[in-house]
C-alpha cells in the first residue's frame, strides 16, 4: 500500500500544473489515534465532484461552446501527461473532476457509448476515432489536439452566426 501511494504521488507530483488537482502531500492515516499502516494523498477539493456528477446536473444548463472548452481542457491535461510520459490507463469521466466549472484530472471490452443526440458532427467525428481497438491507428493526443483547435474555432464561429 505504502508503495502505491509513494508511486501515485511521484506521477501526480511530476504533473502538477493548472489543469490538474493540485498535490499538496502525503498523510498517515490515523483512526482514533491509531496509526494504520496507509496513507493518503493529500490534494485540492474538486467543488464541482467528478465530471460525471458535473455533467448530470448541469448537462442541459451547458452551451456547446461550454461543453466544446471542457473537452478543449481535458485533451490540454492529458497531452501534457503524455508528454510528461504518463500513460493513464484508467481514464473515464469518475476520474475527472470540475473545480470553478473548470476541467481538472486524477492521476476493453469494445463498447461505445452512443453519440449524444445534437453533437455537432465534426466534434462526433472527433471523438469517435479515438475509439479504434487498435492504439497504432488511434491519432495521438497531440493530432487530436491540433485538429480538435481549428474545428472548435471553426463550429464556434459557426455556432455564433445563428
């Protein structure tokens, strides 16, 4: 447990930037004054909790253009962790929290969700190549980030013409 804890405190501690939970150290936990022998990470509050709670309350309150910078937030976070070398293999939306409406990010078996309904096209095309089983034939992040900027600029332009 102790070298889990020191390991996930080495790879946030190599990411800690703006658009991750802020790291603030490691803690032995202690119930009625008995140490255990676990420790905790210690690290900012999310006060809007994890993205898949944020986006069942505000869902239908989000404009595209909010919903787009959110996705636009999360590909920023995880492209600096690949670069930084971190791969995370767990990433889903329990894992991903919102802080002051902003994106934050916590250091199979085939099946997709289906595509929301009034997705802008482009954006649906975007994240649906991400979906291929096979990684060589997945764009890297930082593809999908530079395509991912000119159609947002683009659809937002777009989107305020309406």
């Amino acid at each position: 447990m102790v070298k889990e804890t020191l390991y996930e405190f080495k790879l946030q501690h190599t990411v800690n930037f703006h658009d991750n939970i802020r790291l603030y150290g490691i803690t032995n936990l202690e119930i009625q004054n008995k140490k255990l022998n676990s420790y905790m990470i210690v690290m900012d509050y999310a006060n809007g909790g994890t993205l898949q709670d944020y986006l069942k309350i505000h869902f239908k309150g989000l404009t595209w253009n909010d919903k787009l910078n959110m996705a636009l937030q999360l590909a920023y976070a995880v492209s600096t962790m690949h670069e930084a070398g971190i791969v995370h293999c767990g990433l889903h939306s329990k894992k991903v929290f919102v802080h002051q409406n902003s994106i934050k990010i916590e250091i199979s078996q085939g099946l997709r969700e289906s595509i929301i309904p009034e997705t802008p096209s482009d954006y649906a095309k975007l994240y649906t190549e991400c979906w291929d089983v096979e990684p060589d034939k997945r764009p890297s992040m930082q593809e999908k980030l530079e395509l991912q900027q000119l159609q947002l600029h683009h659809q937002l332009h777009q989107m305020n013409q309406l």
